[in-house]
C-alpha cells in the first residue's frame, strides 16, 4: 500500500525539511518561491481572483502535492511556479532566478532548460524514437546529450532495451515513463506535473507515483504536482491544500487516509 511503501521509501532519505509552509526561507536549499503572488483572469469589474497572495518556499529535493477542490487555484498556482503564466503581483524564484523578472524570451529558454513538465497527456511526439523525444529538450537547447546521463534515467524510468521504440508501441504507463525521463533530462531545478496519473489505471498510477518518488530520493529531484487524487498525494513528503485561491493547509508525511480527510473537509467532494 501506498503508506508502507512511501515510508519504506523515505527510510534512506537523510532528514530534511519537508514541511514546506516556512515561506521565506529562500537561499541554496529552495527550488522554487513565491511572494505575495497573485492571479487574476480578466480586468475591472470582470476580474476573476484565481490565486489570492500565495507565500510559499518548496525545499529542493522534497517532493509536494497540490490539492484543492475545483476552481480553487491549483493549475493556476503550477503555472505561475513554472513560468508559464505571469501573476498579476508578486515575485516568482526558480533556482535563483526571479521569472517574474525575465523577457518572454529569456522565460521561454529558462522552461526549456531548466523547468521539467509532466502532462496528464503524455505529448511525446510520435515520429520519433523513445530516446528521440527524451533527449528533445537538449536538442532544442543546442546541447548534446550525456551518455552517462541518459542511460541513467533510461534505465530509472524503466526503459532500457526499448528506445528504439515509438510511443504508438507502448503502453500508457510506459508512455507516461518516457515523458519523465524527457522531463528529467536537462536536471532541472523542478519537475512540475499536471494530474500525471490522471490518463492511468491504479497499477500503472502506482508504478508511475513510486517512479516519480524515486527521482526524488535517487536522484535529489524536485516534485511538484498537483492531483485531486489523495492516494497519489501520499507518495509526496508534503501537501499543500488550496482553497478559493489561498494555501490554506499544509500536510507533512501525509497518508491517504488524512488527505482524504482533510479534503472532505475542505468541500471538495461534497
Ligand atoms: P483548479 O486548477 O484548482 O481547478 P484553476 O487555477 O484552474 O483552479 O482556476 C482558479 C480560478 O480561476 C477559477 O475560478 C477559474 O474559473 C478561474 N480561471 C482559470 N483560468 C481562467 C481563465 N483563463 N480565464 C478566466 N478565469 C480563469
């Protein structure tokens, strides 16, 4: 089960501060922060606040979930984190780098080389290889791909012997597996997911989530994903509850059972 395999898995993993409520600590040991940010669509009296002054420090290499009921801000947040959409104030920092201050061509290079996504939708590209869509970022960065490197994560993600292969010859667990290792390729400062497991059966969920918790604890990746989904949400070593655009709770070493809860009572599934 989910709990005995995420604390069996967090054994190794040396102490860390995986509450990620402190807001300001900044500095080396924070992926990525935000100050003060806020969101709204539209203008004027049409204005729609989506996220209401979000203060929040995600320690690297710690693995967080987003959840929240509908509406209540969480793609929102993950865009405004991962520099694919601008808040309307406040101050988003990626690895050092404060997004909201770069030009959309300096933002659109820093998603590529130093932002990892994972969609619920895989968006591999299907004419190419396996190894081909893994290794595009770096190829669309100028960079050349280190051997050592990609055989690594191919081999983490489970892949090795098939990446001759194309995405119309895999499963959707596999498909999903290859969009990790793509997104894990350029080692950047964080890993963003949308719903990862949304498209997968529980199995493959699982397989998916244990992966995902690796990276973490083998690789010292950092994790970001939003799900509605309490069962994948303890696989992380902390979760962040939105509600009508606040961070409204934090959940350290959370188990499905609590999550459950605490999003019972936060209206989600009433
Ligand atoms: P969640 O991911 O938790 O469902 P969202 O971040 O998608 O929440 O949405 C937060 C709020 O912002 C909602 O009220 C939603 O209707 C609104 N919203 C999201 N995207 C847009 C948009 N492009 N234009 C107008 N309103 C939006």
């Amino acid at each position: 089960m989910p709990k005995n395999f995420a604390s069996a898995d967090r054994a190794p993993v040396v102490a860390r501060s995986a509450h990620p409520t402190v807001p300001r600590t900044g500095g080396a040991d924070t992926a990525v922060r935000l100050d003060a940010v806020t969101k709204a669509y539209g203008r004027g009296e049409n204005a729609v606040p989506a996220l209401r002054g979000i203060d929040i420090a995600i320690p690297r290499g710690s693995f967080t979930a987003v959840m929240g009921p509908s509406g209540s801000g969480k793609s929102t947040f993950l865009h405004c984190a991962a520099g694919l959409d601008r808040p309307s104030s406040g101050t988003v920092v990626l690895g050092g780098q404060e997004l909201t201050a770069l030009g959309e061509t300096a933002l659109t290079r820093l998603r590529r080389d130093r932002i990892g996504f994972v969609f619920q939708t895989y968006n591999l590209i299907p004419s190419l290889t396996v190894e081909q869509n893994i290794t595009l970022p770096l190829r669309l960065a100028g960079r050349s791909a280190d051997a050592a490197w990609l055989a690594r994560i191919t081999d983490q993600v489970g892949l090795t012997g098939r990446t001759g292969r194309r995405p119309g010859e895999l499963s959707g667990g596999q498909q999903q597996r290859v969009a990790i290792a793509r997104a894990l390729v350029t080692r950047p400062e964080v890993v963003f997911g949308d719903e990862p497991t949304g498209a997968l059966d529980t199995m493959t969920a699982k397989e998916v989530l244990g992966l995902l918790r690796r990276t973490v604890d083998e690789l010292g990746q950092t994790v970001v994903m939003v799900t509605h989904d309490p069962v994948a949400a303890a696989y992380a070593d902390a979760v962040l509850f939105l509600a009508d655009g606040r961070i409204v709770d934090s959940m350290a070493e959370p188990t499905v059972e609590r999550v459950a809860d605490r999003m019972s009572r936060l209206g989600a599934w009433a």
